[in-house]
C-alpha cells in the first residue's frame, strides 16, 4: 500500500497538465484503477485483516483524490498565470502615430471643394451627369451638328458599337455642358448650377492630358444678362484666389452661346512666375455665353421667355494658378512625393468660414 502512494502521489506531482493528470486519476481511482481493484480484494479477506485494510484503502484514496485536486488547482492557477503574463498590456504607452502614413487630398479634389464651396455661397446648385455621353447630349443638343468642325477640334474618344449596330456610338464627354441640358431637361427653368467633373479628349502634351476637370456654370431667368455673368465671375475669383482679380472678356465663338466670350484675368508673368489678380497680363482661364435659344429650345425651355449665361472653366488649370504647380501632367502620374508635396490635409476641408 506503501507503494502505491508512493507512486501515485509522485505522479499526481509531476502531471505537466490536466490530461496527464486525469491519466493518474484513471489508473490509481477509475474503475479499473489500481487502488479500486485492491479495493475489490477486500472481499475475499478474513474479517480481521478488512478492518485494516479496508480503512487504510479508503484513507489511501481520499489522499490521492484529494492531491489530485490540490494538483488540478495549482495547474490552473499556473495557467492563468501564463495567460495574465503574455497578456500584459501597458496601457499607459503613448498611441502609435499614424501620420506618416495618412494620405492628403489631391489639389484637383480641394480646389472642386472650395469652387463648390464658393458658388454654393452664391446660390448655385451642384449637377451632375454621366461621363459617358450620348451624342445628341455632348454635340446635338449643344447646337453642334454632325458636320460641324467643333467635333473635329474637340479630339473626341469615341465608344464604338458592336458589329451590325448602327446607332450612333456614345463618347466621352469632351466638355460637362452636356450637363446644361440634362439639368433643363431634369429641373425646367429657373436654374441656378455649377457641374464640376472629370471631361475627356484624346490631346497629350505639357499642358493637356487625355482627361482633365471642368466646372460648369449655368444660370437661367427670366431677365440674366452678361453683366450677371461677369459679376458672378469676378466675385468667385476674388474669393477663390483671396485678392481682387479683374477680368477681361474677349468676344469669342462657341455655337452653344450667342454671344460668346472668352474670359482672361488678370496677372503679371515675372521671371517665369505666374501672380494672379496683378500685374497687365492676361490669362485666358474659360469660356462663356448667353445660352443660344436652340440650346434652350434642346432642353425643353421657352427661349422667348427665359435666358441666362453659361460658362465652363478648367478646374486643373485653376489649381495650377493657385498653388503653383508647374507641369499639369503631373497630377495624374500618383507619384507619392508629388501627392505628399501638393496634397491638402483631409482634415482642412474648404469653406468659405474657415477660409479657402
Ligand atoms: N464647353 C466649352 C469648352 O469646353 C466651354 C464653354 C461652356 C463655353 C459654356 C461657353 C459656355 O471649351
């Protein structure tokens, strides 16, 4: 009996877990176990030698249980111990900063934000339309018919149709004045919006490249007039670049307004650089109009009771002016040193409070 406490006792000591100590258990306690068959052998004994046998089994068995339970504890405990060591945090260390990998705002999405900021303040709603256009929205209904050379010069891509359909195909939108239409069609007259966007044509050199962004402008009443359109103008400039910028309007063509001006402003060109809003140099920065009634007459407006002005201007361009950067192909080429230089913090969103 001696031995068999001996052995399950050092056993029960040395199980590493709680499997190899439930192995002990069997082999001293489990039904088949030693102890419980030496148990069994009490039956066959005389009287005398069960009354000692008998309580020193049952002594020898309430021993190893309860090792087993101190051992199963002291396991456990262990465990935790383990567990609350590689667990360990110390929540007192500084946060990891994630600056260097934040990323910035590209110049072309702050400057839509602050030109959409600006005539928001002046009333004017944003629109917008598809980038792939029919013909009839990007040329037709713009009063440029199929053989008019305006479709030559715009460069245009054209999305071919499949084999054996002859509609006419769909194009990238060379211009966002398609966007004239869609919103007379949509809202009818009055109207008052800008439509900023992406625009396409196949053009690529320093200052062109196959996609780029214009802002629409249009603005329907009953009594708008040209003087409305330079007001409108002068007073986004003066707040888009922070100084007053005068505006010089060139007599132009476009067949979408009659009559039509080109718009310059103001500048001086000193050893290579560019200042707006100073100076007696011109820069020419959009195109504008009165709404030619057959554009009206295309977007299901009564061109004998409403008028107004249009304009459309390059969002790249206007960037470029503001913030000095050189070469417009550069903003497409995601080059992270550019990004990070030019970029804007996304948490210094643009308006007009705080300032653009
Ligand atoms: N759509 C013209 C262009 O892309 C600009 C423009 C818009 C001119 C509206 C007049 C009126 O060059």
């Amino acid at each position: 009996m001696e031995e068999l406490r001996q052995k399950y006792l050092t056993e029960v000591a040395g199980a590493a877990d709680e499997s190899a100590l439930e192995t002990v258990r069997l082999a001293a306690i489990g039904k088949k176990g030693e102890v419980s068959l030496k148990m069994r052998e009490l039956g066959r004994m005389t009287p005398e030698e069960r009354q000692v046998a008998g309580p020193a089994l049952n002594a020898l068995k309430d021993e190893i249980t309860s090792a087993i339970a101190a051992r199963k504890q002291a396991l456990g405990d262990a465990a935790l111990e383990e567990r609350l060591r590689g667990e360990w945090l110390d929540v007192t260390l500084p946060g990891r900063s994630r600056g260097a990998a934040m990323g910035t705002i590209h110049p072309v999405s702050q400057v839509w934000e602050e030109v959409t900021a600006i005539f928001a303040d002046m009333g004017f709603a944003v629109a917008e339309g598809p980038q792939i256009e029919t013909d009839f929205y990007n040329f037709d209904a713009l009063n440029i018919p199929s053989h008019h050379p305006a479709r030559g010069e715009m460069d245009t891509f054209y999305m071919h149709r499949a084999e054996g359909d002859n509609r006419p195909p769909h194009v990238l939108r060379t211009h966002t004045s398609p966007v004239q239409i869609r919103t007379m069609q949509e809202q009818g007259a009055p109207i008052r919006i800008i439509a900023p966007g992406r625009v396409y044509r196949a053009d690529y050199d320093q200052t062109h490249t196959p996609m780029f962004h214009q802002v629409e402008g249009l603005a329907l009443d009953k009594s708008i007039s040209m003087a409305n359109l330079k007001w409108v103008l002068e007073e986004f400039f003066t707040a888009y670049f922070g100084t007053t910028v005068k505006t010089r309007f060139r007599a132009s063509h476009f067949p979408f307004t009659e009559p039509s001006a080109e718009v310059d402003i103001q500048c001086s060109w000193e050893d290579g650089q560019v200042r707006v809003g100073e100076g007696d140099g011109w820069l020419e920065v959009l195109g504008s109009g009165m709404v030619h009634p057959s554009v009206l007459k295309a977007g299901g407006i009564d061109p004998d009771q409403w008028q107004g002005f249009a304009f459309g201007m390059g969002i790249d361009r206007i960037a470029m002016l503001k913030y000095g950067i050189p070469d417009l192909r550069a903003f497409f080429d995601s080059d992270l040193r550019w990004l990070r230089h030019y970029g804007f913090s996304p948490l210094a969103v643009p308006t007009l409070h705080g300032g653009v």
